[in-house]
C-alpha cells in the first residue's frame, strides 16, 4: 500500500546531516532542509538530493531555517537523505 501525500510523516522529509572538522564533530542529526554556501552561490539540500560533491566557500551554514555555524571553507558530499560537510570553522 502506497502513503498518500497527506499521510507522509515528518520522518519522510528528513535528511542525516553530519558536520565536522578535522578534529571534532560539529553537528550531527536529522533536519528536513540544509542550506549550505557553495562555491557558486548557496544551494538547498532537502532529502533525496541528487547527488553532487561540492566545495565550501566562507558563510553560514543554515539548518532548518536557522543558522547552526559559519565557516571559512569545506567540501561536502549529499547522497539521498545524507549529507556530510568537512569545514574549517
């Protein structure tokens, strides 16, 4: 049996989000949108993102619409509902 739209639980919606530097774990959990500041522009990851590599430029990290950290550089790698960013904060 098939969820109806209305029928979807917050759960449907998320995306595993893991944050760190070399040395330690910044943020680690579940949010329903990422905004990250790219090396061309900032972009939104939501869950089942397409997959992409990118690299970090220095700005806000915002984690369900409230900005979690700033950082001075990064690469991040988003794979459906995970998404993983080593910055220098």
């Amino acid at each position: 049996m098939t969820a109806r739209l209305d029928q979807r639980t917050d759960a449907d919606h998320v995306i595993h989000v893991t944050i760190m530097t070399p040395g330690e774990t910044l943020f680690e959990g579940e949010v329903t949108a990422a905004v990250l500041p790219g090396d061309r522009g900032d972009f939104e990851v939501l869950r089942f993102h397409r997959p992409l590599i990118g690299l970090l430029r220095p700005g806000p990290i915002v984690l369900d619409g409230r900005e979690a950290m700033r950082v001075r550089r990064g690469v991040v790698r988003v794979n459906r509902d995970r998404l993983v960013a080593l910055v220098e904060s």
